[in-house]
C-alpha cells in the first residue's frame, strides 16, 4: 500500500520548462536554472539543433531569473484550462472560482505551477530585445538566436505548457516509460520526469535540515540503464551533473 505508480503516455505529457522553485533559497534556484539550461541543450539535440552557446545561456537564464523577480509576464484566465487541462478545470470550478478569475488570484498553493513565466513568455522578453538597437550588435544576435533556437522548442508543443507530472510521497514510486522509450525525446523527458521526483526529495532532505534530523538515504534504480546511456554523450554529461548535484541531499 505504499507504492505510487506512474504510468505516462506522450498524448498525456506536459512539463513547463520555465517552471522553477523560486521559494527556495539562491543556491537551488541557481540550481534549477542550470537544470533548465541543460534540458533545453537536450532537447535540442535530439532535434539535430545547435544547442546554446555560453552567450546564449547566460542571457536566457537572465532573462527567466528577471521574470520571477518582475513578475514582468501576464498568465491566463482559468476558462482557457478547459480545453487541455478539463480535470483541472474542473478541480477549480468546484472550489469556487469562476471563468474569468486569473491564475494569479488562485489562493491554494496546490496550484503554484499555474503561476509561474511559460516558455512563451521568455520568447516574447528575448524577441523584444533582439530588436533593442540600444545594446551591443554581438549580444543582439545572440537573443536573435537564442529566439530561434526556443521557438524549435515551442514547436514540439511538449515543453511550453503547464505541468502534467504529479509526483506522490511515498516510500516506493515506480516509473513506467515504456511508453516514451522509442520516442525520439525520451531523454529529455526522462529527466523531467526525474526533476519532479527528485525535486520532492530535496525539498524533504532540506526539511529534513531545518529541523536538525538526518535525511533518509534514497535511492533511484534504473533499469535496462545501458539503453539510456547506449549513443548519447549528452545523457551522460547531465545524469553526470544531476547525480553530483543530488548526494548533497542524500540521494543516490
């Protein structure tokens, strides 16, 4: 009784790349945009697309770190969930809330995710300033790139969109991506669904810190993990980062 299965299907799947943490601290929310950055040189790998060059990675976590200090992007109205998100809509009609309320107004942090920048939005931020005539011709080009090089992201309508991954506490949690294995984005969203997961664990783990007691060990297995590794040097250099980053919270 205290396993959760995950059982996920692409016609399902939706994970907002932009969507970070930003109640932690300066050190995990650095960590997240680093997470960021490095899916989306992922994703756009597996779409043979050049992925971001220092330039263009600096600028594009500048631009993501000002939209959640500014708050500087608008988000929907809870009508415009009803299409792609029927039974959140639904969730939310029933706590009382009509039509027209914005996202913004939603008082249940449940639905945070709701809030935070999308995809879209960084494009706007970064489109407007490959037009600035006031800033360096070099750093102009490179938003003009990066523009490109998100909007190649956007296309695939997978990576620009609220969450759809909702990860259970619980002391076993098995995955099923049978379902994604022969898709040509399995990497990608395999570590999106790893983030989820183990975006729950440090968020235990430091808990875990403020109140002077030890976090647990955890640990993740993978199984047939030569077929992840099998051709993508990529996957190696991120699971690389992710599981240096991840035993700072006991996580092996």
């Amino acid at each position: 009784n205290k396993v959760a299965h995950i059982q996920s299907s692409m016609s399902h799947f939706s994970y907002n790349l932009l969507n970070l943490n930003d109640d932690n601290n300066a050190s995990e929310f650095d960590e997240d945009l680093e997470f960021m950055t490095n899916l989306t040189n992922i994703i756009l790998s597996t779409q043979k697309t050049e992925t971001l060059d220092a330039i263009e990675s600096g600028l594009f976590k500048t631009i993501v770190r000002n939209l959640y200090k500014n708050k500087s992007y608008a988000v929907s109205v809870i009508y415009n969930l009803k299409n792609d998100y029927p039974e959140l809509y639904n969730e939310l009609i029933d706590l009382g809330y009509k039509d027209n309320d914005k996202l913004f107004d939603i008082k249940e942090t449940k639905y945070n995710f709701l809030k935070k920048p999308l995809l879209i939005n960084a494009i706007k931020e970064i489109g407007v300033k490959a037009q600035d005539q006031q800033i360096d011709e070099i750093e102009r080009k490179s938003y003009a790139s990066l523009n490109n090089k998100l909007k190649a992201i956007q296309k695939l309508n997978i990576f620009d969109k609220y969450d759809k991954i909702d990860i259970n506490q619980t002391d076993f949690l098995s995955m099923d991506l049978n379902n994604f294995k022969e898709n040509e984005l399995f990497v990608p969203i395999f570590f999106c669904i790893f983030q989820k997961t183990y975006l729950k664990d440090r968020e235990f783990a430091l808990k875990c810190k403020r109140e002077n007691r030890p976090a647990p060990k955890l640990f993740y297995a993978i199984e047939e993990a030569k077929n992840y590794f099998r051709d993508s040097e990529i996957f190696v250099q991120m699971f690389d980062k992710v599981t240096l980053e991840a035993r700072k919270y006991n996580v092996h």
